[in-house]
C-alpha cells in the first residue's frame, strides 16, 4: 500500500485561511485601503515630530532633523492618493480629505516643531500693520510697501474686529493660503478640460511643488490669492460662445492638415476655444455680478502689491489677444487702474527709485544673474540646498513640458493654461524684483505648470492600467519628498525664537523712541512693533568682515542713543549666506563684550543687545 507523501487534508486549513483572507479583501469597500494609508501617514507624521531637534539644525535646514517617518508618512499620503483617483468611482471627499492633510503636513510642520513665527519678513509686515491700526496712517518715507498699504489696512482693521492679533496667527497662514488656494484652481482646471481625475491630479502636484515660500503674512500671500480668483473667473464665465474660433485656432487648423499624413499624430484635434459648463453652472446669469467683482478685486490687488497687478494685466491681455476672453476692454480697464495708483499714490517711491526700476528693462541678462547668480554663494550646506531647488524647479518645469507635448501630440491644444505658465517669464525682462523675480516667475506659473506636470500622469483615455498608476505613485511620492527639503532648506536662518522675540521687547521698553537699533544684519523679528518711532541699520558688511573696530565706528557716527543688537537668527545669516566662518560670530561677541565704548543691556542665550556709552553727536 502507498502512503501519499501529502495528504489532502493536510492542506485544507492553508486553502481555506486563504480563501478567506481572499473573500475579506473582496468585501471590503474601495475606499477602505486610500483611508488605512491615509490614518497610517497621519500617525507616521506625528510619531517623528518628537524626534526633530531644532537646536541641532544645520546649513541644510529641516532635512538633517526630520526622520524616516515623515517621508514614510508623504510617500503613503502619495499612494492613498493615486488609489482613490484611480478607482473606478471618484469619492470627491476621500480626495478633497487627502489634499486637506497633506497640506497640513507640508505647510503645518514649523507649527508644531517651533516656538514661534518663522521668517522676519512676517515680523516686518505685523510691524507695519501694527502702525497702522495704532495710528491710522502710512509711513511711505519708511518703508516703500507703505506705498501698497491695503493688506496692511485690511489687516489692521481684522485685528481690531477680532482682537486677534496677526502675528499671533501667522504660523497657521501658509497652510490656510494653500487651502484657500484650491477652490480657484478647481474652478480653473475644470475650465479648461472636462476630466476631473486630471483636475484633483493637479491639485495634488501644486501643493507638492509649491516650495517657494511666498504664502505666509505678507501682500504676496495674499495677493496670489486675488491672482488664482481673477484667472478663474475669467476663464470660466468669460470664453467665447461655442462655434467662435479665433485666428490661433485657425492656423492650428490651418497646420494640421499640412502635417505629413506618414506622421502619427491625431488629425482630430481640439483647442479650449469652447466655453465650458462646469458643475452645473450657468454663465449669462452671474457674468454682470462677475464683472463688477473682478474689478473689485483687481483694485484691491492693485493696492496691496507692486507685482502682481502687472502680472494680471499681462495674463489678461495676452488671452484677449489670442481670443481666449469676450471682455475685450478688460486689459485697458486695469491698465488705467494700475496707472492711477502708480501715479498718484507712489510718487514717494518713485521719487527715489524711478532710475533704479527703469535700469533693469531689457537686461535679461543681469536680472538673470541677480535671480541666480547672487545665491550661489555662502556656505556648503546652504549652496547644496540652492543647487538642489534649482534641480527640482527644472524637474517640475521639464515635467510640464513633457504633459504639454503630450496632450499636443494627441490633439489637445491648451492654448490658456500654456499661456498662462509662459506669461510669468515676461517678468524677466521687466525687473529683478530684489533678485527674486525668477522665484516669482516659478510661482506664478505653478497653477499652470501643476496642470501639465499632472497630464504627463494621465493616459491617453479610459481607466489607468497597474504601469500608468505605478508611476504616477512614484512620481508623486518623489514630489512630496522633495517638497520639504527645498521649502525649509533655509530653516536654520527662517525659524525666530520666542528668546530672541523678548529681549527685542525687552529693548523697545528700554530705548527711547527716536534711538538707532543698529543690527548685524535684517534677518530678525526686530520690527513687530513700534517700527516708525525707531531708526534700523544694518552692519552687515562690517559683520561679514569681522570687524569689531569698523562696526563701533560706524555706530559712533549716531547723533542719537545708538543701541547694537545681535541674535541667534542673524548669526545663522551671516553663516549660511555671506560666508562667515564659524567661530567668528562668537569671537565677535566676546571683542563686543571687552571693548570700553559700548555695555551690554541685555542677554539671554539667542539675544544679546550693546548700548554704545558715548554718541558724538556727528552728522552720520
């Protein structure tokens, strides 16, 4: 008799565990596994805050602190999202709760990591709204911005409704920015093509690529806003009627039919000439309303921000030209606006800076080196971490262009998003902008760049196979990665302490108003408050020299009660971006504390504030 070497029994339990393991997996709900890794990212992200120790930050910012967990945690928010886009039935709310948290944990991260509101810049623009609240009035001849005073104004006046100061909610307003964000951008994508996998897909993708930093308590901030809201608008209840196809349109078709017929490319082509109805709404019966608000909107705009208005009217006029946009007198109307602002309310700033905006018309070349040029340069931490924006930037950049090719190569003429991202890189030949402007030019372009970097994802129709979603999972997955190592990789210099915001209190209720604050450089919450009845300078040059003697002989040149005030966040500066070798700010502040002409008024571990003993009163 032969003894089966195995018995079928035996296997049974094997089958059977599995069938059911099998059976459950079926039964459970589609939406079960995106909300399981969507839970697990969360409990991820906030398991590895604990482990983030600010005090050993280094040139290479928030990267050399965050864990393993926080990429895990971005890496399985990117999945859970490619799963729900991909499923057969769309669940508008398990998409919109994945853009919400990913937010959080992108924008949200310094909020719950540090003791107080990052960047001196937000300090400036509370400062300025603090003087206007308590006196009523704009400081032009101490501050250009005070020539663009409607945030700050709006701002005062929120402060006085609530009782909520800004600065006290400042941290909280780059993830609320982005949020807000992303109405407009639906609204707008929706416009220019009917597939909504694409528009959600391209929400993601911009806010994974916004690293630039500009959405925090400033005009920018909040101008970016009125600048997505305008474009929307225009966009969906301003098109041209079905059937209206303007002269692009025609030398599109004009084109086409010259293309060798040996060539593959789809002879069924379209252009978003077509107006859209998106999500059941109607055009004729809001366009009146629509009208007066985006002139509403635009006059705000235009007295809040230098920048964008211009940015605006150049969009605008560029889809008048091309026969994107009925309201053909819109780009003369705003023109008009700008100019009376310009002319009337900013005669101080350009009393003073007319020569110096005009220098930069046309020099493409120097407004390049100033954008680029200039920030290669400081420590080796941070040059890695420029070196590695500019890559990032041009892998976004190169993405969008390979979506738009894409799209083109099937027939898709996306003619108003195209624009839209190449309009911004007009700038270039207009201004520097302080050195900042191809950092503008990349952000303004983004919701547009976010479209095709989205497209580059999307098959060419019906559902996504396994290869369409592997890669779109990676793809995104490597975006929210990198996001966080090009936002915070200035982090050592951006974060301010709650001890260096105190002995700057602390000096305001000692010095007298009128008295000089000279600092080692502008990168500290200094201004908060109180900002006209003090004058500020910077040292520095002197600083970045390590000259004791130059430094206290430039401050004897005050005809006024001259105060020195030197912090943790400016010694960062002096390290990361002009070179000082490390030491020598130490070195410095051990001099300062030994030389008879100046003592020291105030201390604590970030903070340390000179009262130079002796002013000549000398014309400085």
């Amino acid at each position: 008799m032969r003894v089966p070497l195995t018995s079928p029994r035996s296997s049974r339990p094997f089958t059977a565990r599995f069938e059911y393991l099998r059976g459950a997996w079926n039964a459970l709900p589609p939406w079960a596994l995106p909300v399981a890794l969507q839970v697990a990212a969360v409990v991820f992200w906030l398991a590895g805050l604990p482990m983030i120790d600010l005090d050993q930050l280094d040139d290479y910012g928030l990267v050399s602190q965050l864990p393993a967990l926080t990429y895990v945690a971005l890496a399985l928010m990117a999945l859970a999202f490619v799963l729900a886009l991909t499923a057969r039935e769309l669940r508008p709310a398990l998409l919109a709760a994945n853009l919400v948290l990913l937010a959080i944990m992108l924008y949200a991260i310094t909020v719950f990591i540090e003791d107080a509101p990052r960047f001196a810049t937000t300090y400036v623009h509370a400062g300025f709204v603090e003087a206007i609240g308590r006196t009523g009035q704009r400081f032009p001849n101490l501050d250009a911005r005070f020539d663009w005073p409607g945030f700050f104004a709006m701002t005062a006046y929120l402060e006085q409704v609530t009782g909520v100061r800004s600065l006290d909610v400042s941290p909280l307003v780059p993830v609320a920015s982005n949020l807000l964000y992303l109405p407009p951008l639906w609204l707008l994508y929706r416009s220019v093509s009917p597939d909504r996998r694409l528009a959600w897909l391209a929400l993601w993708v911009f806010l994974a690529a916004n690293w630039i930093g500009q959405d925090y308590l400033s005009p920018q901030g909040f101008n970016y806003l009125l600048y997505v809201v305008i474009l929307a608008m225009l966009v969906h209840w301003f098109r041209f009627p079905d059937g209206h196809l303007g002269w692009v349109d025609r030398l599109w078709a004009y084109l086409i039919e010259r293309v060798p017929q040996r060539i593959p490319i789809h002879r069924r082509w379209r252009t978003d000439a077509r107006a859209l109805v998106v999500d059941g709404f109607s055009a004729d019966a809001w366009r009146p309303g629509v009208v007066i608000a985006i002139a509403v909107l635009f006059a705000v705009d235009v007295s809040s921000h230098q920048l964008t208005p211009f940015v605006v009217l150049l969009g605008t006029t560029t889809l008048v030209v091309v026969s994107r946009l009925s309201l053909r007198g819109l780009p003369l109307l705003m023109a008009v606006m700008i100019a009376a602002w310009v002319s009337y309310m900013t005669v101080t700033f350009l009393a003073g800076h007319l020569a110096g905006l005009l220098s930069d018309v046309g020099q493409t070349d120097a407004v390049a080196e100033a954008s680029v040029g200039r920030r290669l340069r400081g420590s080796e931490g941070h040059l890695a971490i420029v070196y590695f924006r500019l890559v990032l930037s041009l892998v976004i950049w190169l993405g969008a262009a390979f979506g738009a090719l894409r799209r083109l190569w099937y027939g898709k003429l996306d003619l108003i998003t195209g624009l839209l991202a190449l309009v911004p890189f007009g700038m270039l030949a207009l201004q520097s902008y302080g050195g900042e402007i191809l950092l503008r030019v990349f952000f303004f372009g983004l919701p547009f760049i976010a479209f095709f970097f989205a497209a580059g994802f999307r098959p060419r129709r019906g559902r996504m196979g396994a290869g369409w979603t592997a890669a779109m999972a990676v793809g995104l997955a490597a975006l929210a990665i990198a996001m966080p190592i090009a936002r915070y990789g200035n982090e050592r210099a951006d974060r301010m302490t709650s001890l260096e915001i105190a002995a700057i209190d602390e000096l305001y209720q000692v010095a007298e108003p009128g008295s000089l604050i000279s600092v080692g450089n502008y990168n500290s919450p200094f201004r908060f408050r109180d900002t006209e009845l003090f004058r500020f300078r910077s040292l520095s040059p002197h600083v970045a020299n390590s000259d004791v003697d130059s430094l206290i002989t430039y401050m004897s040149r005050a005809n006024t009660d001259c105060y020195l005030l030197m912090t943790r966040s400016m010694q960062a500066t002096a390290e990361m971006f002009i070179g000082l070798p490390p030491g020598e700010w130490d070195a410095m502040i051990a001099e300062l504390r030994t030389r008879p002409e100046i003592e020291v008024v105030l201390e604590n571990a970030d903070a340390i504030v000179f009262k130079l003993l002796d002013s000549s009163p000398t014309s400085p």
